[in-house]
C-alpha cells in the first residue's frame, strides 16, 4: 500500500493548534481563576486592609487563621449550624436523589412496560424545565401542608433529578447486559436482589457521576432556601452567607467583608473534595450518556 496516501489522512486527523482557541482558552482559565485567586488572597486580609488594599493584592498582614477562627466564632457558632444544615441537606437529598435516579432509570431501561414513552417524554421534558420555574409552585404546595421552613421544604424536591434519572436511563441500557439479568433470574434471584447484588455494581460510574451533580446541585442551591426558609436556624451556606453580606451593607452595618470571604473559601473546600475523589468517574459516566440514542 502506498504509504502517501496514509500520511496525508494521518496528517488530516492530526490536532492543529489554532490561534483563536489559544486565545479563547486563556480567557476562559482566567475567568475561572481570577475570583478563586481573590477569595485566596482576600481571606488572609483583615477588615481594614479589605477596604484599603488592590483586590489581587495581599494586606499588610496574613490574617486566615485569625478570620477562620472568628467566622466560626461570630453571632454565637451560627456559621457552624449553617455548614451542619449544608451537609444534612447534601447528605439526604443528594443520596437519595442518586437512589432514586438509580431505580427510575434502571428500571425505564430494563423493563417493557405500558406507557414507558410516555414516560421518557415526560423525564426529557422535566430536564427543559429550569428549577426556579418551579420554585413558586412548590412553595405554595410545601406552605399548603405546613411544611415550610423546615428542613423538608428543602430536602423533598431536591430528592427529584430528571436529570439523573435520564443519565441512569442511558447509562443502564449501555452498561447492563440483558443477558446477566436472565442469567440472575434463572437462577432464582429476585428483581430488588438482581439489581442491589449485580447490577448495582455495573452502574457504579454512572451512579457516581450522578451522586456528583446531586452533591454540587444541593450544595450551591440558594434560590429554593431563600423562598422556602424564614428562620436562620435552618438556612443552608449560601442563603447564611448571603444574609451576612445583607448587613454588612447600608444603616447600622456590621462591617464583616473579610469573614464573608473567609466564610466562602471554607464553603467551597468540601465541594473540591469531593470533586477530586470522585472526578475520575466523571468521563466514563458522561461519555455513556451521550452516545446512547
């Protein structure tokens, strides 16, 4: 065979290098890195050197430990209930939303059953329908059954993922051979035993990518506490913080710039945690859904 012909279909599929996405890939790292790098550098700064230094710059003197201890210590510990009130939230509703995406989606792809596209059509349609759209609607049903303000209004929809029931649909269909199950049913094993003993363990990527969504989804959301929680007992990080941001500011503020900073930094470090162990499952599970029709 000639070997030209080779070398110009190897050099056709070769990566280029192009100007314009070099550009466009160091305004993206940029976007990306320049508040991580503020939140670093303005959680060392005391309050004054806060107002009276370059935000990408550092203070006169290092003062992280001091904010960290002063975060956790200011109103009475309230920031330690807000991060308890963050972990049970992820805890419950990010676990069992994975549960139940895991069942939903196995279940869809495994089973013929009456209705099952009008159930697909109805999952694709839930994925198109922003949570903020439903906000008002679920607040008006959780205030109807007396359930507002209180750690359900937040943990009961949360426990719903469209999203990861479609993922598990399709990561199920690609990732559970048929014949594994019949091989199980043979045998004598019931469904729920099927699916916790052997197939469970073959969804192990997928589940993990959607326990991963669930966990950064539950732990960032702000909108649904904010019109579901009116006592600060119950709020999560991101509505604790943003109330002490709320009188930082205006009349008789509490100037408290740097504990909010330092108040951030801390949110975030469990959620780069649990992306750092659980990031290798990201590709196998992602590239499962999008190659399924």
């Amino acid at each position: 065979m000639n070997a030209a012909p080779i070398e110009r279909r190897r050099s056709r599929l070769a990566p280029r290098s192009s100007i314009g996405l070099t550009i466009v890939m160091i305004v993206l790292v940029l976007y990306t890195l320049v508040p991580l790098a503020y939140l670093l550098i303005n959680s060392t700064k005391s309050q004054d050197d806060f107002f009276t230094s370059f935000g990408l710059s550092f203070g006169s003197s290092f003062n992280l430990f001091q904010n960290i201890g002063e975060v956790f210590s200011y109103n009475d510990g309230i920031y330690s209930r807000w991060f308890l009130n963050t972990l049970l939230y992820v805890v419950v509703s990010a676990g069992g939303a994975t549960i139940l995406a895991a069942l939903g989606g196995y279940g869809i792809a495994k089973f013929r059953f009456k209705g099952r596209s009008a159930v697909f059509a109805v999952v694709l349609g839930a994925v198109a329908i922003p949570g903020t759209a439903l906000a008002l609607p679920t607040f008006l049903l959780f205030s109807s059954i007396g359930l507002v303000n209180t750690p359900w209004a937040i943990i009961i929809p949360s426990l719903v993922s469209p999203f990861g029931l479609y993922l598990m649909w399709t990561y199920a269909s690609e990732a559970v051979p048929s014949e594994i199950l019949e091989a199980a049913r043979i045998d004598g094993a019931g469904e729920f035993r099927t699916f916790f003993t052997v197939s469970i363990r073959l969804l192990a990527p997928g589940l993990v990518t959607v326990l991963l969504f669930s966990i950064v989804t539950t732990w960032n959301n702000y909108f649904l506490p904010l019109i579901m929680l009116s006592d600060p007992k119950w709020y999560p990080l991101t509505l604790g913080l943003a109330q002490w941001n709320a009188q930082s500011t205006g009349t008789n503020a509490d100037p408290i710039q740097n504990l909010i900073i330092t108040g951030s930094l801390l949110a975030i470090i469990p959620l780069v945690i649990v992306f750092l162990l659980l990031q290798r499952y990201w590709q196998s599970g992602l590239a499962a859904g999008s190659v399924k029709a």
